[in-house]
C-alpha cells in the first residue's frame, strides 16, 4: 500500500516519522506534519497548535509525548491518549525555543539545536561553550554525554566540556565530510555516517578512524 497526494498528504520527501503509544505514525513533509491513525490521515496545523513554518524534527520523549520541533516558534507536545482518534492537540513546551534537532540524554537532560548552537531546557541562553552552529544530529551517549553534527562538523558534549572533533572528520575525508547520520553504541563510542563513508569515534573522542563499510553494525544506522 502507497499513498501519496490523493490521499491528503503533501507532496515531497519524507523527512522524519515517529510513532506514539496511541498507534499514531507522524510524519514531516516539506516542512509539514501530517497524522495517520491506521486508516486516515490528517494535517496537523496552527488549529491543532502547530504553528511553526517548517517542521524540523521529531521525538518521542521518555514519558512517551511527541515534541515537534519547528523554525522560528517553541517546541510544541503532543500526549497521546489511548483510544482516541480526535483531532489531536499540540501545546508549548515551556522553556524551550525554536528547534533543528531535538534529544533527551541519558540523565534526563532534554537538548536543542538551532541555527547558533545547542542547549538544554531552562537554559535561558546559549551558552559560550555551547555557540557551535547549526547541528542537524543530537545524538546521546552513556551518562550526560552528546554527540552534536552538522554539516562538516562534529562536535562531543562529556557532561563538563565540549570537544570538537571536526579537525579529525576533514582528515579522513578532505573532500566532503558532511555527516548524514550518528549511531551510539554501548560502549559510548559512536558510529557516523558521512558522504564519503562511515566513520568510528571511541568513547573518548580521542581516536578517530574509517569503518568498514561490510559491519554489520551499520544497519541500525539512520541516515537522512
């Protein structure tokens, strides 16, 4: 089954899809959300609370809520309710701003990026440390670590200090080193997919090398 246009959808590429405890599927495309219940689909817009002018991204939270995540307004929540297939509702997260990429970490730290850097919720401000750019990819890792990436950029968060390990990503790859995708491991070590192949970052941030593009590890690794 495919649907399309005729079936109420936008047209174009699908950029992020989520799933909350209601049997809700939420889908981005170009820039919108769309619902669908297992046999409707619906546009979620300013009427439901959505009013950012293009969607970025998408997370199902630890508490099972949808955070949405749009240029240029909050984050908005939707609580999904067993069983019911109304028009759903968004509402502002408090304390939070517009958003690129959205993650909570593994002490409960719920992290932002925007076009300037990242920060945490109640942060009022970016901080000094934190004025990285643009990131399109919040990663967690064990405890209060984060991995951050961007276009030609990565960038590690240890709880106290950020590390920038964009020197060793153009290294690897000197031709283009965009980063596509980033996968946590259990060990706190990272796998990053780039355009010019996948790369593996230790625990640490110290060592940074090619992966083998036949691991089988590779296959839980998202990629946009």
């Amino acid at each position: 089954v495919s649907y399309g246009p005729a079936d109420g959808l936008d047209a174009g590429a699908v950029w992020k899809i989520a799933e909350t405890s209601d049997g809700n599927t939420w889908f981005t495309i170009a820039g919108k959300l769309s619902r669908f219940d297992g046999s409707r689909w619906f546009k979620a817009t300013a009427e439901q609370g959505v009013v950012g002018s293009f969607i970025n991204c998408l997370l199902v939270d630890t508490n099972g809520n949808l955070l949405v995540g749009a240029e240029n307004t909050p984050v908005v929540v939707y609580e999904p309710l067993p069983g019911v297939r109304s028009q759903p509702r968004f509402n502002p997260l408090p304390g939070s701003s517009a958003a690129q990429a959205l993650a909570r970490s593994r002490v409960g730290e719920l992290w932002f990026s925007d076009n300037a850097g990242v920060r945490r919720l109640g942060e009022q401000t970016i901080q000094p440390w934190a004025k990285i750019g643009s990131m399109d990819l919040v990663e967690p890792g064990p405890g209060g670590v984060m991995w951050f990436a961007g276009s030609r950029k990565l960038y590690r968060w240890n709880g106290t200090m950020m590390t920038n390990l964009t020197k060793q990503l153009v290294t690897l790859y000197v031709y283009g080193s965009d980063v596509r995708g980033i996968q946590s491991r259990p060990d706190g070590s990272v796998i990053v997919a780039t355009m010019e192949g996948p790369m593996f970052v230790d625990a640490t941030g110290g060592n940074v090398s090619v992966w083998a593009t036949n691991n089988s590890d590779l296959a839980g690794l998202r990629c946009y």
